[in-house]
C-alpha cells in the first residue's frame, strides 16, 4: 500500500512526538500532578479567629469584647432564706420531728413492762443498725437501768432547740429532753439536758442514726 504522507513529513511527525514525550517527561520530573506536595509547598491556611469558632467577638486578651446579660439580684429584704439549703422547710420540719419524737421515746419509761417495749418505741424511729445498738448499756440501756431500778414510770417531753449542722441527707439538731417521772411516794421533774440527734433520709422518710448528749461533740452522720 503506498504510503500517503511524503517521507520529509513524516520525519517532522517523529521529530514532534519525540520533543512531546520529552516535554511531558520534564513536567512531571518538576511535580506536575503532584497534588500533596503542592498542598505542602502552599502557605499554611490561616485559623479562623476566636469569634468566627465560639460566635463570641474577643479582645485583645481572649476576654469578650461584648458586656454580659447582668444576672438577676436580689434585695436582702426578699432573699428566700430556705432555697438556701439542700431541704425545704416541710423536710426540715418533719426530720425535726423525728428527732423530738426519738428524744421524747427516751425519757418515757414503765418499770413494769418489759424492757423490750421500750426499746421498740425508739427502734421504730431508728434505722436499722441504730436500733441494733439502742440496748447497749452506754445507749438508751443505761437509762433503762437506772429508771427502772427506781421503779419509776416516767413521761418523756423534749423540744428541738436548734440545727447543729446538715448535710446533703443529714440533719443534726439539738432537742433539750425531760421526764416527768412518778415514783412510789413522789412525781418529779427530770431534765435530761439537751442531745445532738442525728437524722438521715431512709427511703422516703427520715430516720436516727445517732442520738447523744449534745456536749460530746457530735456533729452528724460522719
């Protein structure tokens, strides 16, 4: 088959295919398509600024440049005291009675019933490994001998005084006791002084969990 193209252009075409290749050779050999190095010899970007991240324009130390919603403040005349403390005043009020309820139940003796009655009455008031304890002769034991050796029946008042300290589930009051004792041949006052009487919350409700007198140092559940 005779060949279309004279001999003199068909050695230009190869001259021009070879000076293409050596051209594309040298393009690449300088990094062409090399993507991750040009990324690498670009500049580094620039971060964004503190308020263009947080939304929140800053000064020239990172502080905010725009002034603050003032918060709400209160006159001291209309302070709610009682938001104050980890109890409302219904809690604090019937943890209080507990505590006088526990300190009355100490004072109330009957010589002539069984010991154990006693101790119930104080043990429904207790939690549970208080009122493992209660007839230990340094507890409410010692107050059961004495009395009864007496053979006095005794009425039990008290009246919480104060709150010594309270914690997250804890309250320790003060509560001044008394016994209104009848003996054979007299009725007498008994003072009794005053307790720390330390109530904790037992499922929905409170409970003692240590009960003594008041100068020895208690200072609530711990």
């Amino acid at each position: 088959m005779p060949n279309p193209l004279p001999e003199r252009t068909q050695r230009m075409v190869v001259i021009g295919l070879i000076a293409a290749l050596a051209g594309f050779g040298i393009y690449v050999s300088l990094g062409g398509f090399g993507g991750d190095e040009d990324d690498a010899a670009a500049p580094p970007r620039e971060t964004a600024p503190l308020e263009e991240a947080t939304g929140a324009p800053s000064g020239p130390r990172g502080l905010a440049t725009v002034p603050p919603e003032p918060i709400t403040t209160t006159e001291a005349e209309d302070m709610d005291v009682l938001s104050w403390f980890p109890f409302g005043e219904a809690e604090f009020q019937a943890a209080g009675a507990t505590a006088q309820a526990f300190a009355e139940a100490y004072g109330t003796i009957d010589y002539s019933r069984p010991p154990e009655d006693y101790y119930s009455s104080m043990e429904e008031l207790a939690t549970k490994e208080y009122a493992e304890v209660l007839s230990d002769s340094e507890r409410a034991g010692a107050f059961w001998e004495e009395m009864s050796g007496k053979e006095a029946v005794a009425r039990g008042l008290a009246e919480v005084e104060e709150v010594r300290t309270f914690g997250a589930g804890s309250i320790t009051f003060v509560v001044t006791a008394q016994s209104i004792t009848e003996t054979g041949d007299a009725e007498f006052d008994e003072d009794l002084g005053e307790f720390a009487v330390t109530v904790i919350k037992d499922g929905g409700s409170w409970a003692v969990f240590d009960f003594q007198p008041a100068d020895v140092g208690q200072f609530g559940e711990e």
